[in-house]
C-alpha cells in the first residue's frame, strides 16, 4: 500500500464526508459484529487442540442397561485394555471431584471447586507447561499436590510455592506442592489443583459400574477402527463372562444388559459429547455454528454496502478516471488505487471496529462470549487475524469497483457516454441479498424469543417457586434431621423434605424394574424420596396415595409418573408388582426434571427417610434475613463445610441459559445487520434523490403531491425489499422449523410471525428512504432546477 492511496481515500473522505461517513461506519460496524461473533466460533471450535498429539487421543464412554451413555468407563478397563489393543501408545484415568473442596493455606481456608484426580501419567497424555518441578517426578507420592499459576499465587503470593504444604478436604490431610503448571484455557480438563488418584486394593471387577475416565492415545499407525475392535474383543473376553449370562455372547450384546462402548476423539468432546457425568459442562454446537453464521452474515451486508455505494457514485469518480486513463495511466495501476482505497478504507473501519467491539465486551460481560472476547484481543494471533480479515474484506468489497470504473474508454467517459450510478441491476440485487439475511434473521429472532417464552411458561408439573434447596445436606451426616427440626421454626418455612435427587439438579440414579408380565426388565430413573416431598415441590397425585413413615411396608413402595406407568404397561397401576417386593402405591402427574429438549422420562419414586438434599419451601419476602439465619444454623451444625444452596427456579432457568444466550445474541446481531442494510439504503435514497433533483422540481411545478413524490422515491426501493421477502420468509420458516426440532417440547410457528416481519422490514425500508424522499420532494423546485 502506497501513501498515495491513503492520500486519495482522504481526500474523499473530506470531499464526500456523508459518503464517507456511511462506508465507514457501515463496514465498522460489520466488522466489529461479525469479528465478535466467528472469533467466538473460533474459539469454541477449537477446544482441546493444544496437547501434542491430541488428534490421536480418544476417550472410551460407555453404556449399560440402555441409560443413554457415561463419559465415565470402568475401573478396570485400562488393566486389560492395553493387553487386547497393542495400537495404544499410553493409557491414563483420573476422576473430577464432585463437589468443592476446602484447601487450608496457613489460617486461611479457600473452597475449589475445579480439581481433578489423577492417575501418575496424566501430564504425559496432556501436557501442560511446568513453571516449576518436573513432570516426570509429579505424582509418584500419595500426599503431592499440583497446583495452577493461579492458585500457587492465589495461596503464597510471591514465595517459593514448592515444598510448602496444604491441608485438603475436610480431613485436612496435608499435600506438599511438587509442580505448578500453566492453567489451560480451551479444554474440558480444565482445573487449578491435581490430586493423586488412589486407586482401592481391591478392584471393582463390576462392568454395570462406572467409576474413571479412561483416555488412551494411539500410536502414529494406530486407527481408531483398529480401537473399536479391540473393545469388541474386550467385551467377548471380559465383560460378557464377568456377567453371568446364561445367554449366548450375540444374545448378550443384542439385550439391555449388554455394556457398550463409545470411542470419542478428543477434538469431539467438548462440542459434541451430551454423556452423563461430563468432566465439565460442554459447550452448544447449535449456537456455535448459528452465531457464526450470522458473522458471516453481516461482514456480506457490510461488504455489499460498500459495493452498492461505490458503484452508485460511479459518474463523480469517471471524470478522475477517465482524465488519469487520456494522461496514459494504465488500467492496472487505476484497479490498484481503487482497491487500495478499499483497503485504506477497511483499515480505518477496523481500527474504530476494535473500540467497538472492546465497548461490547464491557457492556455486554454478562454473556458467555463476553469473556471469551475479552481474553482474545489480548493475544497476538487473533489481532493479526482481525487485520487480515479486515484487508480481505476490504480487497473483496473493493474488486468489483475497481474493475467496473475502468473498463470504459476514456473518450466515452468524458463525453458522458456512461450509466449513471453504475450497474442498477447489480445493485438492486445486492439490496435484496441484504435485506433477505435481514429479515431472515428478523424472523428468527422472534421464533427463538417465542421458544424461549414458551419454555419459561410452560408447565412442569411441580411448583419450582420459592422452593430452596440444601445440596449438601448429606453432609451433616446424623445431624440433617436436628437442622431440619430448627429450620422448621422459622416463619418463612412452610414444609421441607429430604430426597435424593431434585429435579434439575443433574444427578443419576437408575434402577431396573421388571413386572411379572415383562421378558426383559426396564431401566428407570429414580428418586429416591421420603413423605414430604410431594407437597413440597407441588406435585399432583392422580392415583392412590403418598408415602407415610407410619406405614412400615412404604419402605419398598414405588409411586410412579405417567409415563412410568406407560412404560411399564400397567392398565391399573395401584397395587402392581414393579419388581420382587415392591409395589406401586400412587400415581404422580407427569414432571420435567431436566431441560424441556428432552421428553419426560418415566420415573419412580422410592421411600428413602434420609436424602442428600433438603428441599424446603418458603413463603413470605424476608428471605434475606431467613438466608441468615439457616446458614447461622448451619455453621453451628458443620463448621468446616459451608452451606450450598441454590433456588429451584433459578436452577431450572440455567437449564434454558444456551437458549437465552442465543436469543439474546440473535436479536442483538439482527438489529445490527438491519442497521446496516439500512445504512447502505439510506446512502443509495440519497444518491437516487440527488439523480433525480431535475426530475422532481418539474414534477412538483406540473402540481404533484408530496405523498405522491415520496411514494415515487420510494416505490422502486420497496419493491427490492418485497423480493427480499418472498425470498427470505419460506428460507426462515423452513431453518426455524428444523431448529425447533431440538425440542421436545417446542412452539407452533405461529401464522403471524412472518406476516409481522415483513411489515416491520416494509417499514423500517420505508423511513430509511423515506428521510431522503421527503428531504428532496419538500424543496424548493426552483433551487432544484437552477441546480441541473
């Protein structure tokens, strides 16, 4: 790029500033919102890329009794694994902790909730960066511990973290620091503390059991075929004798009973792994790809933009070119300066891009992205991309003015023997490729709010408001019951109960349960629960009636939902035998305990007095002061652990957060490309006006209207954006439609959706033209005919 091109695009910067001023903005803008959105694609696409070798590591999942699959495989899967598949170059397992835990450092205590435990070879399958110790000695003691940069600074400051010792879990066994390594960013496996994973004398040799995650890295001429076999052979030599079965080895694997295993390469999981027991939560392939494409979506509406408005000023700048072709300049050296300009221009829209784009991340931190794009302008190679998009951009919005404003020959184009504003064909179907993204993304903005809305109101079955939940009150070992009864005194409590599980809170529990009618018993979720859980949560009993502590034989009662009724074929559910010694007392009205994309599972509820969680519903508004209270009981019961709570309705809410992340980031970039649309339209209203100033001022003294003046500015515009309509509206029906798929319980698209948006497109096309229209049919015709 030479100085004369920054000199030339200046100088019609000052000479046209309200052309100059649409471009700029325009692609500012453009690119401001499309960088945003596909670096966060980018970043999302490629979690988990930074371990040597990673595209040769693989995890084995697994799945029995049909529950839907585990990220979690068996304990002793890596002890006879190695034997069956010599492809496999290094094995390693480590588990997550569940919970937070209490790491004691001096008199302070810091609860960590990202931890995992691991086997003495899992920095040579995932290498981090040691700041300090070696990989090769970590891990080889019971009582080390690994910590992060963060953490090591976090707990000693400046000092010397290795050789200095905290006290972990609520048993304060003591850890000496061997190593601190670099946290990674872009990974499932991301923590700041590593503990030794003590694997038990005695192995669990039950395959139904899932205890570790197993990962295992292949040799260079390793296949991940060559593993699927291996396994198969596992399960032929291992897991099939180790069951029992008296059936055949191909019977075995055809029934419910059967293990299975899934290989996952490592690139996979974090996008497109939905198992149980996930190490951390994954991240949203719909929302990922949707995004992005919308970033693309708006760099073409920028990018067209300045098409449109360079050709539409093509006789200003034929004179400059034709007098530059007569002075001998060739026409390669004229295409270099007006892609230059184009790039110059680019250039300066990505510098007021980048404040644009660092002013949304503040405003906007609340949104998962936010973080993520904040991280990104702070590392080198993003930058370098944002300035190689930006020259791209701009060479490509660039090429067609180039190469249309010289190829006339110089006499024709100083003789005015040239279209004015240059190809209006091209440019009217650059409008309709704008508006038609625009509207399609108007429609799905208002499909996704609805689906969104939808969720929110639907009925689950249960009453979720103002019900809390202790998530920990297995932690109080035999004192939950002495919480329970002060709890009980409080004004705000009108009812608790302990259960085992709560809807919404992501744990497993799954039973086999075979009537006597059944061939093959039936794995169900389960929840196990004592007698006052029905009420607390709100849950309508259909049939029969609840639990009692009072009646001995309740200890191997069922109740079951609707559709565990269904599933199990009972036509009258009151009284049947679900399994040897169990039997059905109740029916409960059917109930979503996870996200509405699912189905409502068949479940059973179990008598259990004592549960992991205590539900507790409230009534009243001091629930600042009654918080206080139960964890000032709370402290007074267990001093070390501290109190986890969570509000059920809040809980169900982040069950929906991807989809009100996208809603919210497709309403927001929908408002964006329709103001660029409208930008671009707005400078092509003006430049059209101005062509026909003559036109107007002859119109207006033979007596026309105002009304009739705009409507005939106006009319060719609406006509594009009509076309855009009839074009865009069945695309986004047909893409929403497929999208709300994903849903087991989704919206009918309703009939006025797209007629709303197309009047909203009319109408917002309509003022952007209409501003010019009248500014022109409002003139005075004299001063328009003095001017031609």
């Amino acid at each position: 790029m030479t100085p004369q091109f920054i000199k030339t695009a200046l100088r019609n910067f000052r000479k046209y500033p309200g052309y100059a001023f649409l471009n700029l903005t325009g692609l500012a803008v453009g690119l401001a919102a499309s960088f945003v959105l596909i670096l966060y694609a980018y970043r999302e696409l490629t979690y988990d890329r930074q371990f040597a070798g990673g595209d040769r590591v693989y995890r084995i999942a697994t799945d029995f009794y049909r529950m839907g699959g585990f990220a979690k495989s068996q304990e002793q899967l890596l002890d006879f694994l190695p034997q069956e598949c010599p492809d496999i170059e290094i094995a390693t397992r480590f588990d997550r902790g569940f919970r937070e835990t209490p790491v004691e450092v001096g008199n302070t205590v810091y609860q960590e909730p990202h931890y995992l435990l691991i086997d003495t070879n899992f920095f040579e399958l995932f290498p981090h960066r040691f700041l300090a110790g070696s990989p090769a000695g970590v891990m080889r003691s019971p009582d080390e511990v690994v910590l992060s940069r963060r953490l090591a600074r976090k707990y000693f400051g400046e000092e010397r973290p290795l050789g200095k010792t905290v006290k972990i879990g609520k048993e304060k066994k003591p850890y000496t620091v061997s190593a601190v390594v670099e946290e990674m960013d872009k990974t499932h496996l991301r923590a700041g503390l590593w503990l030794p994973l003590e694997l038990p004398e005695e192995g669990n040799q039950h395959w139904t059991n899932v205890t570790y995650y197993n990962y295992v890295r292949l040799k260079e001429a390793g296949s991940r075929e060559n593993l699927k076999r291996s396994l198969d052979a596992l399960l032929r030599n291992h897991a099939w004798p180790a069951s029992q079965s008296e059936t055949t080895f191909e019977q075995w694997v055809a029934s419910n009973q059967a293990v299975q295993f899934f290989v996952q390469p490592l690139k996979d999981i974090y996008l497109h792994s939905g198992y149980k027991f996930e190490v951390s939560p994954g991240g949203n392939p719909t929302q990922v790809y949707a995004l992005g494409l919308i970033g693309l979506f708006i760099i073409l509406i920028a990018g067209v933009n300045y098409i449109n408005l360079t050709t539409a000023r093509t006789s200003i700048r034929a004179k400059e070119v034709g007098v530059k072709k007569t002075l001998g300049a060739p026409r390669r050296a004229l295409v270099r300066q007006f892609m230059g300009e184009s790039v110059v221009n680019s250039l300066l829209a990505l510098v007021l891009a980048f404040f644009l784009a660092r002013f949304a991340a503040s405003v906007f931190g609340g949104a998962s992205w936010a973080p993520l794009l904040k991280d990104a302008f702070s590392e080198g190679y993003y930058l370098g991309a944002l300035v190689f998009f930006a020259v791209l951009a701009g060479l490509l919005s660039g090429i067609y003015p180039a190469f249309y404003l010289t190829r006339f020959r110089p006499v024709n184009i100083l003789k005015g023997e040239m279209a004015p504003g240059g190809n209006k064909a091209l440019r009217g179907g650059l409008v309709v490729g704008q508006f038609t993204i625009a509207i399609g993304l108007i429609t799905a903005s208002m499909i996704v709010f609805q689906q969104l809305k939808y969720m929110q109101e639907k009925d689950k079955g249960f009453e979720m408001e103002g019900v809390l939940v202790v998530e920990n009150a297995d932690k109080l070992g035999n004192q939950a019951e002495a919480f329970r009864q002060e709890l009980a005194q409080q004004s705000q409590v009108e009812s608790m109960a302990f259960s085992g599980r709560i809807p919404t809170d992501g744990s497993v529990w799954m039973y086999t349960y075979q009537t006597p009618e059944m061939a093959e018993a039936l794995t169900i979720q389960t929840f196990p629960v004592d007698a006052d859980v029905i009420p607390t949560l709100g849950m309508r009993l259909l049939e029969g009636r609840n639990f009692s502590k009072d009646i001995a034989s309740d200890s191997t009662a069922a109740i079951l939902n609707e559709a565990a009724v269904r599933a199990l074929g009972l036509e009258n559910p009151i009284g049947a035998e679900i399994n040897e010694g169990q039997r059905v007392i109740g029916v409960v009205h059917d109930f979503n305990f996870q996200s509405l994309k699912h189905q409502i599972e068949p479940v059973v509820m179990a008598y259990t007095p004592a549960g992991s969680r205590l539900a507790l519903r409230l009534q009243g508004r001091d629930m600042s002061g009654f918080l206080a209270v139960m964890e000032d009981t709370w402290r007074r019961f267990s001093a070390d652990e501290p109190i986890r709570y969570f509000f059920l309705d809040d809980n169900f809410a982040e069950l929906a957060a991807n989809e009100r992340t996208l809603s919210r980031a497709v309403a927001a970039f929908t408002l964006i490309a329709l103001l660029i649309a409208c930008l671009g339209l707005f400078g092509l209203a003006a430049f059209t006006a101005e062509q026909r100033t003559k036109e107007i001022g002859i119109r207006k003294i033979l007596g026309a209207s105002v009304a009739s003046l705009v409507g005939l500015l106006s009319r060719d515009f609406l006509k594009l954006v009509a076309l855009a309509l009839a074009i865009a509206l069945p695309l986004a029906w047909y893409a929403m439609h497929r999208w709300l798929q994903n849903f087991a319980y989704r919206i009918d698209i309703a009939w006025w959706v797209l007629p709303l948006a197309a009047l909203l497109a009319l109408l917002v096309a309509f003022l952007t033209v209409s501003v010019q229209s009248l500014r022109v049919a409002t003139g005075n015709p004299a001063e328009a005919l003095r001017s031609e």
